[in-house]
C-alpha cells in the first residue's frame, strides 16, 4: 500500500481485514517494521480516539511518533494556489508538506470540512494538498469527507461479531444539536458495500448523503421498517447534504433505544452524546459494540501502517 | 499496588520511601518491566513538574508515554449520569475511560477542583469517574482534593534531609493572589500522620483544612509559636475550606522570611509565587529543598509506576 | 560543546560544516550517544520546522524528548528579579530552570522577542535566565535576536551547493504585513562573516541590523545593485532596529522575483509568505533551496545535539 487516502487504496479489502484479525493477536510481531521510522500526526482539529489509537498503532511497530498540533503549535496554511500571502496564513502547503515529508516517513492528517463551503470540502482540499506536496505516504485521520481508518475498524468488528454469513447491517441517522460532518457515514456506506452485508440506510428526508456514494443501497424513510431483522444498526448524526452544513430535523423519534434496536448490535464511532444519539440503555447493555469498535482502532491503523512500512 | 488515587494505596509507606531512595541510585535498572507498556497523562489542567516528572519516569522503566489535554486536544467530557447531552460536552466518561483503557496500560490523570462546588470536588469526580469506568490501573496527578505523588515526593525529602529520628514538621499557610485548591495541604498532613514527625499546622482563623482530614494534628494559630524548633517548614496557600474556596486573608505577615524560618529547612511544592510566599532570601538559600523536592517527583511517580506494573 | 545558545559557542564552523556533511550520510551511527538520555523542548512560540526537525535530531540520536509549550501546558513564567509576584506570573525561572534540569539531559527553548522592548530582547531575558539557572546545556532554537541552528542549516546547504570556492552571497530585505524579529538576519550575518564568502545586504533605508552585528559588512539600499553577480539570495524580512519593531516599509517592489534573481540560488528560512516576500515562480523553480534548508535543520540541530552529548 503506497497510501491511505480512502478505502480506494486498499486493494483487497476482506484480505485486510483478516490481516488486522491476526495481527490483534499477535500485535507486537512487526516491531522491526517501524524501527527509525517516524509517523508524522498533524491535526487541524480535535481528536481523541484517533490520536491515541494511530499513535498506539506506531508505538507497536517500533515506530517513533511527532505529533503537531497545527493550530495551536504552528502556523496559519494557505491552500489556495497563486494567492498574495498578506493576510492571516504564514505557510503555504507547498512548503510545508515537502517539509515535514523530510521528518517522517509516514504523515497522517485529520483535518474536518468547513460545513459551509461543500466545493472545498468536496475537493479535500486539505489532505489531497498535502498529498501532492509531501513525498512520503499520507494516512488520513479523518477529512472532510471520509473516514476510512474508521470505517475499516468498523468492518473489522462487523466481520468478528457477525452470527450469519450476510447479515444486515442498518445505518441509522439521530438528532444531534451541532452540525456534523458526513465522513464516518460516507466511508461507512462505501464499506458495506465492500462487504457481504444486507446493507440499509435510513434518516429523516432531507439528509440523503451523496449519492455518488451511496449509489444503488437502499433508502428507507422509516426507520422501523429498515431496523426489521437489523442484525448490526450503526447509529451517526450528519448534516444535510442537500441543504450543506444545515440542520434539517432535530427530532428525538430518531433517537436509537433499546426497544427499536430489538436483538441488534448497536455500534457508533464515538465520542456519543448519550440521551440524544442513543439511549442510555442501549450503550450500557451487552449489545453495545461501540468499545469494541474503538478498540480496533488500534488495529486498523496498525495494518494500514504495516502495509504502508512495507511498501517503502 | 493496583491502583495509586490516593496514600491509601500504599500498603507500607515507609517500605515504599525506602524503595523510592533506592530506585534513585539505579533508576535505569526496572526498564524491562515497562518495555511494550504505555503510560497514557491525561490533563485538564495546566502542568510543569507533574508532566515532566511523570513523563521521566515512565522512560526510566522503559515505558511508551502518551500525552492527552483533555481540553485543547479533545472534546468536553460529560460526568453526570443519565444526562441528555444535548449542550457542550461531546463524551461521556463512561466512554472515554473505557476507550483510553485500551490504548493505555496505566492512565495518570491530572484534574483540578472547580473550588466552587464543595460536593462535586469532594466526591472527586473525575478521577473516580475515570476509575470506575477504565480497566487499567489509575494513578492521581493531582486531583480535586489529594495529590499523593507531591506528598510521597515530600516524604523522601524528609526522609533523606533529617537530621534526628523524629524531626518537628510544620505546614504554615501563606497569602496568594487567587484561590488555590487543597490538595497539597490536605495530602501532605496525611502523609506526615503516617511518618514518625512532629507534626503542627498553622494558618489564619478561618483557614482551617477538612478536619477529617486533619484529624487530631494540633492547629496553632500564632505562626511563631507554631514555627518554635522547627525541623522542616512546609509553606503553602490554600483558600478556605469552610467558607469553600473564598480567600479569607491576604496578610502578608504570613509569608515565610529567613528570620521566622531559623533553622528549619523550607519546603514547597511549587511553583511559588516569590516575595508573597516565600521572601527571596529564604529561596535562594541553602536552606530550601524546593528543587530537592522537585527531583524527587520523579522518583515517587517512578516507585508507584514500578509497582504497579509488577502488578499486571 | 557545553551548551549553544550563539554561534560563539561553535569552536571551528568550518569543521562543524563538515562533521554535519558527513552525519547526514550516517545518521544512524550516533545512536548509542543519545540511549537513556533526555531532550526537553520548551516553548514559549509557535514552531513547526524547529519542532520537528529537532525532535527528529533527538530521535536520530536515539534520545528521549518531552515537549512542554510553556503557555499553553504549563505556567505563566516571571524573570525578573526581586519582583513580588503576587500578578500574571505563577512561577519564577529561578526555579522553573533548576526544576526542569533535573528532569532532563539537555534543554532546547524557543523564545521570540517582545519587539517592543529593546533592551529586555537585547539582554535576551528568556534563554539567558534559562542559561543561568538551569543545570543542564542549554540549546537555543530561537531566542529574541538569534537563530543559530538555523544559521547553521544555512551554511551547510551553501557548503553543499556552492560552485565556486567563494560565492556571492546577498541578504535582501522584503515587505510583511506583520512586525519580524531580527533573530534570523542577525544570525545569518554572522554565520556569513565566518564564512569564504563576499557577502552584502542590501534593504530599504531606516532597515539597518544591529551594527554590532553587520560590523563592516557592505550594505547596498539599491536591491538591484547589490543583487549583481549574485550566488545565493537570502531573502527576508524583518521590523526596523533603529525605530525598534516597526514597520518602515511595505513596498512590493522590494519582492523577489526570478527577474532580479537572475541565475543565483534562492534561500528562506521558512515560513515564506508567497507573493510578498518572493514570488511562486521563483519558489517553484529549482533555483529554490528552502526545502533543502529545512532538510539541514534536522542535521544542523543533530550535530550540535552529538557535539554536546559527547561533552557531558
């Protein structure tokens, strides 16, 4: 693998996922891997789960970590070619990418969209700037419109909590009250329909996502009749895609509970605000998944860092 | 040891001093007990000695270190049960300590009292949210009412400064600026309780620490009396307990001076505000065992990480 | 090499030049110099090439870092003396330098000048107070008048790219929207008056560096004169010295461009503002050697870290 832009750079999605299985188990195994080699973290926004799992990731394959907290550590970047620089960005990508590329040998970028300028967004322009510039291999940690790390540790607990060969897998929007993103529900969907899954979106109308990426998966309005025999719900807030960025519905109803979700697995990608996506009930009862798949986060970044180490 | 929230966790207290001035002559010896075992720090509040210290010590044993401040690198935590979190924060501890737990192998937490809600700080909240819910061992930074490492730092001073077997300590409050917490105050008068010291607390009327926490430790309002054959003089400011978290007094007679000091020896956590607490003359003498204390925090973060991963 | 706060703490550039040539092929090799020993790297400004590449010399050398960005993670610092701190100030440097020392092998601070206050950034309050009381080798990584790790950086990719035994080298002012700390011009200067090189700056009258600094170095106001025959073309900002931190002039014409530039090299420290300070054509262009000058602080701060490792 010679990047991680998007599920696009997996060449065998099902063979990836076995490989992260076994190396949960034997998670220590490649330390000689990332021995003098440094992953570059660059984040442009907040981060928890991914910060300390990519860093995990690394520290298991030997790897030194850097992480740069773009805002708060460093400078203001223009992304914008041929702009007279007078105003707030100090740095173009240009130079920082080729930069930092000389630093590491691996850079993983979170950088979350505007919300309010779907073009830029669309674009990604900040990671597919830093994938022009760099000249090291670029992991995304979350950009404006995908998730993939994520997505692959949610396919990584579907394929080992799954009870059936095909199961269904529902993804089910819920109220929020600020505007979010569409990255985990796009890699999401662009990941079932990598798997052998029955897979069904619902949300209130309105919050279709792009349709190039949902492409031919099913739509149901009504979120009872698409949770019918749901064997895995993922539950996620996002914004209008339609109206960009905007707040459409904020109707409890679509709030997951234990009664709606009847003998499913619940997961979400977390952090969840609890009473509002999904009931109390719901995440502290055995059907929750939502640990589990924060915990394979570690191995998602860890197989993708493995292939990428070995591609060098 | 299982766990380090507070100097309950020690089974021998004078066992572990003396392990922690061993430990000191042959720091590097116990690396292979943290080889493959990461430390995670997380911080909700600002650190100097604590962040370093803790950092230091978790290299010495050979252990991976991750930093996380919980406020400007991740999202508003939510610590009350069955809440609808539908305002600022975005996680629910439940979750958070959870997830961490898998990434980490021992969690170190730093998380300062609001001063305001007596019963929120009391209960300790965030530390014992985080113990609740984590699955690996946590050890106290400093949390609303106790910072046990200082106090295990401060005792191997004493220990390695006395000059008689049972030496006159005195904890003399001093004025400052702003309302500062108690937990230094409160764990060193429990720490001195378990050492073999002649133990005097002084302070304005009204200054008075939680009495069960003081317990039977005599209380001497007039500071000179309390200073008279002094071995080692503690100073420190704290707000009110009673009056929770109001300053009551900003009488700089109170502040520590070469000539109340006599013989003793000064001791302070740090950082101190100079010439409020402490006159200048006192801090750069020969007489002060700030910077002593200082170094041995890493030797008390270093004695409880060992035993606790001899414990996994 | 105890400590490198200026270029006068370099013994023979030239050798030091060649000792950084050769540790670029084998930087590896020094590994063992760094095992069990510790870099801090203090804050007190933003920092993205110093950050990384410094972290990375460390890491190169096998040593441990921890980061503190004093502002942000720790506590309001006071370096006066005398001063009754009962303001902003929550710690004196006294005790922050002695404290950190003891937590560290080696310490690295980065600290801007006020640029209003001349005297207290020609005194260099911040590293120099850091330098009197810490214990340990101080490393400057930009204080209020000097960068000399990046002076370095620079004279080694002149050392490598240079055609002739001694090349013209010009230092040419350019427009900012923001004040700029004299910091890199100054040390520049100097590294280049160490040199076998014909070096001239050239700037906007009322421009005039620090004549303790240029000494007899030829200054030419006319940009395209001082340009003629010119090898290397430092360009750069900076606020006035004489009316001390102010902007004189903004004047685009003062931009370099691949006109004025003829066949000469093209260096900047970073960040460059594009468009104001030097146009995209030339930064494009193979004449640019900004990336490669990044490239060399990770060697330029390795061989003073090695020089005083080897000294402890």
């Amino acid at each position: 693998m010679k990047q991680f832009i998007d599920l696009e750079d997996i060449p065998n999605v099902n063979e990836l996922i076995k490989e992260a299985i076994c190396l949960k188990k034997e998670s220590l195994e490649y330390q000689y891997l990332g021995k003098n080699k440094t992953l570059g973290l660059l984040f442009f926004n907040s981060s928890l789960r991914t910060r300390l799992s990519t860093q995990k990731a690394a520290q298991l394959l030997g790897m030194e970590t850097m992480i740069l907290n773009i805002n708060s550590d460093s400078w203001g970047l223009e992304f914008e070619d041929g702009t007279v620089m007078n105003a707030k960005t100090a740095e173009h990508v240009k130079e920082a990418a080729a930069v930092i590329s000389q630093y590491v040998d691996i850079m993983a970028i979170r950088a979350f969209p505007t919300l309010n300028d779907k073009e830029k967004d669309e674009k990604e322009q900040v990671i597919r700037s830093f994938q022009q510039y760099a000249t090291v291999p670029i992991v995304n940690m979350e950009s404006a419109t995908a998730h993939p790390l994520q997505a692959l540790a949610d396919a990584i607990t579907i394929t080992e909590q799954k009870q059936k060969p095909r199961p269904k897998v529902v993804l089910s929007w819920a109220p929020h009250p600020r505007a979010l993103p569409h990255a985990v529900p796009n890699s999401f969907a662009k990941m079932m329909q990598l798997l052998d899954v029955d897979f069904v979106i619902t949300h209130p109308k309105g919050y279709e996502l792009n349709p190039e990426i949902t492409k031919d998966t099913p739509i149901e309005y009504d979120q009872e009749k698409a949770l019918v025999d749901a064997d895995f719900v993922y539950v996620k807030n996002w914004s209008s895609y339609i109206n960009y960025g905007e707040i459409e519905c904020t109707d409890e109803k679509w709030m997951m509970t234990s009664e709606k979700l009847g003998e499913a697995k619940f997961m979400h990608c977390l952090p969840v605000r609890r009473n509002v996506i999904v009931s109390d009930e719901v995440l502290d009862s055995e059907q929750s998944l939502v640990i589990e798949q924060a915990n394979n986060r570690t191995f998602s970044a860890q197989v993708i860092l493995k292939n990428i180490l070995e591609s060098l």
